[in-house]
C-alpha cells in the first residue's frame, strides 16, 4: 500500500535535504521519491546524509516538470508553511495520513508534494493540489527543514497505515511486560498479599501481634490506594520472601555461603 504513496521534491536546492528525505522515507516505510529538477543530485553529500537509505536514492525518478511527477495520481496534497497562503482545502498531518491511506485503499496514486527551501511551491503549484497540508508549527517560526517536513508527514502516514493494517505500535516483548503491568491485581491476589505482608512484619518485628494497632488497616489502605498491578505484586511478594529469609537468618546470597 505505502508504495503507492509518493514523495515529489520540487526544485530542491541542498542535496542534504534530499538524503535526509530518502533516510525519513525509508524510516517509515516510504520508497517512492520523485525529484523535479533538482539543483544537484545525484550528490555525494545527499548519499551521506541518506544514512544508507542509498536504494531510495538510486531509485529517484528525476523529472522536469511537477506535471511529469505527477503523472497516474488521482490524490495530489501540496505542504505549505503557511497556513492561510491562499484558501484552499486545508488538513493537518493526521488528516494528510488518514485520507491518503484511504485513498491508495481504494486503489489511488498519492503525491505529497514539497516545495523550495527559500520560496516553497508557488501559487501555481499549490492549485495543482487537491489539498493543502500545514504542520502546525510556531506561527512566529513556521518554516520548518524540507527533510523534517517530510519526516513528520512520512510518520504520521506510518502510523495510519499500522492502525488500517491492524499492526501493533510498540514492539511485542515490551507489550507483554506492559500487558502484565497493566493487568490489575485480583482481590483474592491482594489477601494474600495482606497475609503475607503481615506474616513479614511479625517475622522482623515491626509488628507485635499482641499490640496489631491499626498498622493493618492503614497499609491496606495504602495498597489499595495505589492500584498495583500484577507485575509490581509480583516485585512486592518477592520482597517480602526475602526478607523473611534474611529474618530468619536465611543469607540473601545463598550461593557466596555454599562456595
Ligand atoms: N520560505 C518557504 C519555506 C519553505 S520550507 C515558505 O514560506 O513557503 C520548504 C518546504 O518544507 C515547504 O515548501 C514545505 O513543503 C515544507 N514545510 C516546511 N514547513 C512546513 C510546515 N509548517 N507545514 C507544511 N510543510 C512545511
């Protein structure tokens, strides 16, 4: 799908920027870049700061006209810096993403077209645009690097198409630590979390069964309060074990006597 989604560099004078873009489109799974009449290019400075991203490089189309990059598109956005340049259908980089995958899902071309460092796309260019896209930057420093600009829509793209592809965001040996530290603990988990606790407490002597006080309702008060999950319980029974051990006069470090 993202292979049809195309980024057109238009007239791009500092070949950095066209590596740094080739780097940002391969990072987020973009592969086709277009680049109308580039100041220089090819470049050994744009494969530096490509960062090895060289393949979307060697794969460049270059062309002499916005017309040509465009050619097989039926969705066209042009990006602007400037919000209110001229009215025009406008979407931020989320709706960019949203309504671009929408579009290659049905079976569409889409350009993200960028523009000049100094002068961006001329009103002339932009009305080729169906919509204008505008990152909403600082009003009073609105310009950002051509490479940013397209890092930011290239990511949002990214996450639009793992959200349509069902995939996850995060990767799956973190979200089983994070599943099962979200997961809350069980009231029958907490009882004998409490019986433990207190089984502790009598062990090193904070706690004299003939004197319980409050102590008992105030640490359940607490734990309750805190929302433990089942990993964080599963740190706190862990400590409270060895704590007996060392109580009764168990060494932490079984293995330094057993040398
Ligand atoms: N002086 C130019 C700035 C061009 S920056 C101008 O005022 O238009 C180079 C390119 O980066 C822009 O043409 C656009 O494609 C992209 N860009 C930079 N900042 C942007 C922003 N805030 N929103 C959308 N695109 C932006």
């Amino acid at each position: 799908m993202l292979d049809r989604i195309r980024v057109v560099l238009v007239n791009t004078s500092h070949p950095g920027n066209i590596g740094g873009t080739a780097r940002a489109m391969k990072n987020m799974g973009l592969s086709r870049l277009v680049l109308v009449e580039p100041e220089d290019f090819p470049s050994s400075e744009a494969v530096a700061r490509a960062s090895g991203a060289t393949d979307i490089l060697d794969s460049a189309v270059v062309v002499q006209t916005l017309e040509e990059a465009l050619t097989g598109c039926s969705l066209v956005l042009g990006t602007s810096a400037r919000d209110r340049r001229i009215p025009w259908p406008l979407l931020d980089p989320r709706e960019c993403a949203t309504t671009s995958l929408q579009h290659v899902e049905q079976g569409g071309e889409v350009a993200l077209v960028f523009g000049r460092e100094y002068a961006g796309l001329t009103n002339e260019e932009l009305q080729r645009c169906q919509f204008h896209v505008h990152i909403p930057s600082n009003p009073d420093f609105s310009s950002l690097n051509l490479a940013t600009a397209v890092q930011v829509l290239a990511y949002e793209v990214r996450m639009a198409w793992l959200a349509a592809e069902g995939r996850p965001t995060k990767v799956e040996k973190l979200e089983t630590t994070a599943m099962l530290n979200s997961m809350p603990v069980t009231a029958d988990e907490l009882e004998r979390f409490y019986a433990h606790l207190e089984q502790t407490l009598v062990d090193i002597g904070f706690l004299d069964p003939e004197k319980p006080r409050h102590l008992m309702s105030r640490l359940r008060r607490l734990y309750g309060r805190s929302g433990v999950s089942k990993l964080e319980m599963n740190i706190l029974r862990g400590i409270l074990t060895e704590t007996q051990k060392v109580a009764r006069g168990v060494s932490y470090k079984r293995s330094d006597e057993d040398v």
